[in-house]
C-alpha cells in the first residue's frame, strides 16, 4: 500500500534554522554569503542611484520572536544583493537590488530565491519529522523541475 502526500509549505522558525535553510538554498544556486558590515561599501554608494530595489515578503512565514532584532543575512550573485530580514509583524523579509535590473527581473529572481529557501526548509522539517516517528527513507529523488520525491517505510 502506498500514499502520496503533498505538503504546503509554512515557515515557522527561529532565526538560526532561516539562516540554515538560506545558507543551503543560496549555495545552490551560486549566491554568495556577504559580510553585513562589508555591504556598505564605497562602490555600491556611488552605484546607490542606479539601483533597483525590490522587497519581497514570504507568504507564511514567522521568524519567532527569540530571535535577536536586526538579523539579516546578505547574499550577492553578479550584481544582485538579496537580504533576507525579518519585517515588523514577524514575516520572513526578502530585499533585491541590482544594478540596471528592472523589477520585473528582480522580482523573479527573489520570488526563485524564497522558493529554494522555503523548499530547503520544508525538507528539513520533513525529514526530521520522519526521523522522529521513526520512520525509514528508502530513497529520495529531485526531479528535473525541482520537485521533491521521499519514499518511507514505517519501521
């Protein structure tokens, strides 16, 4: 007997759990992790106005109140600086700019950039939970469009 399950993502975490599942989906994806306190660099002052700004919130989303205010986490790929934050109300934050980007781009990228990271969380969280209930992987596949396949057995 068999089952298919499809799980909808919601991303409740504390911070340290978004910045491991940021960290893995941007390595992914050829993104560089970037020193907070290096971001405001002489170069990306004097490129300030050129700058395409695009903020993006992840739909869903809770960073628990434990964590420290002010966190965010830097990345930048070939121009395009992604900082993923926490907003006012507790939601996962994403923040694009780049330099001679439209929106339209920018948005597209950000909105790949939340969907890896939700993505990396939610199997994480799955897999844990599977661990917990004591529940066997038999084997795991990505698919070509990205789309996670786990097989269990129940021990």
């Amino acid at each position: 007997m068999s089952c298919v399950v499809v799980i909808a993502p919601v991303v409740i975490a504390n911070w340290p759990v978004i910045t491991a599942a940021v960290t893995a989906a941007v390595a992914s994806m050829g993104f560089n992790i970037v020193n907070a306190a290096a971001v405001n660099t002489v170069r990306e002052k004097a490129t300030a106005q050129t700058r395409t700004k695009v903020d993006i919130e992840v739909d869903q989303s809770e960073i628990l109140a434990e964590s420290v205010q002010g966190e965010q986490i830097v990345v930048e790929k070939a121009g395009v600086k992604a900082t993923f934050s926490r907003d006012a109300r507790g939601a996962l934050k994403l923040c694009m700019e780049g330099d001679h980007l439209s929106k339209a781009e920018l948005q597209r990228i950000g909105q790949e950039l939340i969907d890896r990271v939700t993505q990396q969380y939610v199997y994480h969280r799955v897999v844990t939970e599977l661990k917990d209930r004591r529940m066997a992987i038999v084997d795991e596949e990505v698919t070509k469009d990205r789309t996670v396949k786990i097989r269990v057995r129940n021990i």
